[in-house]
C-alpha cells in the first residue's frame, strides 16, 4: 500500500473547564470528515500530539491527583475516536507527551532552595557560576522566576515522577501492549506499519521540562535508541515520520519551544515528516538538511483541537489536520481543519486557509532518500570542522570566542548564521544582529531582528521591518504577535 491518510489532533486539554464533551467533539470530527472531506476516508492513522490534559498547577502532591480524571476523559475520548476510525485499533494511535501532560507538583517537591548566603566577593561568584551551569540542560541547577531563587534538584526519583500521570494513561490505553517509562531515556516509541510502508517515532520533547525550565529538548540518549532501533534491515524501506509536541519558534527571551538544531538529527536519520502542536497554530514549513546532504523535512503543525477561547492566539481558532500521503512519490496533501463561528461546545469545522499559502489542500514532496550520503568535499569537511570548534565555544560561554572562528565563514551557510545570531544575542550586540539579518532567512531571524530593532528604539529602521515581504507576510505566531506590538508602538 503506497497511499495513507493522517488524521493529525494535538493540544486536547481535556479537563473540567473545557467547555467541549468528548460526545460533541466526537461527531463533529466524524461529521467534518463525512460530509465534507469525505475524500480523505478511510483514516489509516491517528496522531495524538500532546497536551492530553489540561494540567494541574499546584505545589503538593495530592493536587496533582486531579490529573487522574483528566486523562480518564481523554482516554474515553481517544478510544471512541479509534472505534470510529480505526476499527479499535489503537496499535494505530500515536501519543507522545505534551508540557500540560506534567505534574508540576511533582517538580516543585523534587527541589530545595539553593543556599547562597557566602561573602559579598564569594556571593557574586557563586551567582555566575550557578547561572552557568543552570544553562546546561542536564544541570541540576534551576532559577525560579516565580519564586526569584536559584533552585537545586535534589530527589531525581521524585523529579521523574512528573510524567507519571502520563505513563498511566499511555500504558491503560494500550493494554499493556505498549509501555511507557519514566526513565528519560527510553521516552521514545516506534509504530510500525508494514503494510503502510511506514514507521512513526514518537518522542517526548518535555525531556527536562518543569515549573522553573519550560525549554523544549529531545533526550539525546532516546534519540539514540530510537536512531539505532530503527537501522536495523526491516526498517530500511519504510517512510519515517517524527512526532513530538513542542515547535520549533518561539517569542523573543521566551524558551518553550524545540531548537531547530535538533531536527537536523531527525534529517540526517532519513525521517522526511515531523508533526507537533504546542502553539495552537496549524502550521507547514520545509527545514532544510544543514549538514551537506540533499535532505529535509516537511514540518506541519497542529492547533489545538480543544483549547479554552483565552489559550487561543489572537485570531486564531481552535484547528486540527488532516494528510494524505503516498509513501512511493513522496508527494503529500495537506488538509488544515478549522472551527467556525460555532459554540465552543458544539464545534462546526470548515477549512483553513494559512496565511502565506493560498492553495487548498497545500501541496508538498517529501524528500525521499533512497542513496547514502555523499562524500562530503574537502571544503565541507573544513567547514564542519571549524562549526564545531565554534559550537564548542558557545556551549562553554566564550561567545567572543566563537565569533573569531564565525567571521572568517560564509555566512550565507544557514549553521553560521545561526551560530552568529546566537552569539550576538547572548552578547547584547543589538547592531550586530540588525546587520546580519536585516534581511532574515527565517523566523527566529525575523522575531531577533525585530527585537533588536526593538531595543535600540530606531523608529525608521522599526518601519522598514515591518515592510519586509518575509516578516510582513510570514505567519508564524510568535513573530505576528511580535509584529503587532511594534505597529501599535508605531501608530501611539
């Protein structure tokens, strides 16, 4: 079989204050794709990304029991919606985790306050030192603006608790058959489907995720079992899909988002599809292979399927997608879902038109790779060499550093770039990011140049942002919230 059909939902917020029951949102689907997508029918598969609850912000552990009935109702949903379309086949349900999916409570019991009461000279120092190493993921270390204090892990097993909820409902909805573990790295899971020619990955980008760090990451060991699992012999035809929840943009000095990097590994693995939510914006782009090899990696991004009216982004509306796929030409459809001016609890759906894509359905070719990679030219080899001597200086804080080696490269190569800006940001150099990217190549470009633009208040070079075709046009969230905000500045 070479065609398949994605129904992709994400961001389901289940819980007492949704004002939608699993009843109406199950036939609304069910009537969306009936009656009015009927071509998409049968659903092959089902994708779940994230947020199946609502969450419970509390600080004792007895709170977080409130959980318990918000997974019941999303699991009595998501069986239903695999009766319905998957003769209850849940084996083709893909779940992964989302940052509402986490017991805050339990985050905040596995920390202490970290004591810094030393001399003034010794106070200082320490300050630096705790602030550096709480840069580092893998860091113990945490600062909490909630609290204002620096914050110190101290009972791990109590910290790996936060996704315990989530395991429970992963593990009851399967059966059994399929088993979630608290331990970080193995928070990964393959669906494979022979008779798709297709094997989904789910990932957990709530790696080190908690009430005092909401930055997205991928584990780096599950993506290693995940990568090694999946080379061996019977997997080496199939169609390789990634779903996770986080996306990979974000606003300017705000962390909840995945770092683009981490989708490279992902690319260079041969996967030619990433799905994920997070932002409540259906959303469809192409990332780009960075490491000298002709691959990328269509990226589509749900909105949320049940999110309260004050979660939704101005102008947006609660959404979810539908795919077409043929896993022979590479070539993808791309169905956006969106509700209309209906009830809250009683959804009608219609399509969606994104903002910078007239086409409907949109259209898309995967990048199927079916040869090894090239033999990178001695230039290319050169270049990896010295990014990451320059990557090494900015993971140990020497920015300056790291800009010796990036002045001397091309920095038209998408890695410098981005290397550079970084640097720029961490080191406040507010003319140097306007220079580099005053005409930007991506979104996280754009939301840099205009936060830059932002801090030197230069009225003049504010305005001839905003006329620039790629932000003006773009339809990233973050960056049109951003855009927003410096047009009504412009018109006070």
């Amino acid at each position: 079989m070479s065609e398949l059909t994605i129904l992709q939902i994400g961001d389901l917020h289940r819980g007492k204050a949704n004002r939608v029951g699993n009843a109406a949102l199950l036939d609304s689907i069910l009537t969306d794709l009936k009656y009015h997508i009927p071509d998409v029918l049968p659903i092959d598969i089902v994708v779940v990304c994230g947020d199946i609850a609502q969450g419970v912000v509390a600080r004792d552990l007895a709170a977080a029991e409130q959980l318990v009935p918000q997974y019941q109702e999303a699991e009595s949903f998501l069986i239903d919606l695999s009766k319905e379309l998957l003769n209850g086949n849940r084996e083709r349900m893909i779940i992964v985790p989302g940052n509402h999916d986490i017991s805050w409570a339990h985050s905040h019991c596995s920390m202490r306050e970290k004591d810094i009461n030393t001399s003034t000279e010794g106070r200082r120092k320490l300050i630096h030192s705790l602030v550096e190493e709480s840069r580092t993921p893998s860091s113990a270390i945490r600062w909490s603006w909630e609290d204002l204090k620096f914050m110190e892990l101290h009972e791990r097993s109590l910290y790996s608790q936060r996704m315990k909820y989530f395991c429970d409902f992963f593990n009851s909805f399967y059966n059994g058959t399929k088993t979630y573990e608290l331990e970080t790295g193995n928070q990964f899971m393959v669906y494979d489907y022979a008779d798709l020619a297709v094997s989904v990955l789910g990932l957990n980008s709530c790696d080190c995720v908690d009430h005092c760090n909401l930055a997205a990451r991928l584990n780096p060991d599950a993506l290693a079992g995940a990568f090694m699992f999946l080379k061996k012999p019977q997997y080496s035809e199939r169609t390789k899909i990634a779903v996770w929840h986080h996306g990979l943009a974000g606003q300017p000095h705000r962390t909840d988002y995945l770092d683009p990097l981490s989708v490279q590994g992902l690319i260079v693995n041969r996967f030619v599809l990433g799905l994920h939510g997070h932002q409540h914006v259906p959303d469809f782009m192409n990332e780009i292979g960075k490491f000298g090899y002709n691959s990328r990696m269509v990226l589509v991004g749900a909105g949320t399927l049940c999110g309260a009216p004050e979660a939704l982004p101005t102008g947006q509306m609660r959404s979810y997608n539908v795919l077409r796929l043929d896993t022979n030409s590479g070539e993808l459809e791309l169905y956006p879902r969106e509700m209309k001016g209906s009830p809250y609890d009683s959804p009608v759906w219609g399509k969606k038109l994104l903002a910078y894509n007239d086409d409907y359905p949109i259209h898309a070719k995967l990048c199927q790779a079916t040869e090894g990679p090239r033999k990178a030219p001695e230039s290319d080899t050169v270049l990896m060499k010295d990014l990451s001597v320059a990557e090494a200086r900015i993971g140990a804080s020497d920015y300056e550093g790291a800009l010796e080696i990036l002045h001397t490269m091309d920095r038209t190569n998408a890695m410098v770039r981005s290397f550079m800006v970084e640097c720029y940001v961490r080191l406040h150099q507010h003319k140097n990011i306007v220079e580099l990217c005053i005409k930007p190549t991506s979104v996280r470009e754009a939301i840099y140049v205009l936060a830059a633009a932002d801090e030197l208040n230069d009225s003049e070079l504010i305005g001839q942002l905003l006329d620039d075709d790629f932000i003006a046009a773009y339809d990233d969230q973050s960056l049109a919230q951003y855009r927003k905000k410096l047009q009504r500045r412009r018109t006070k």
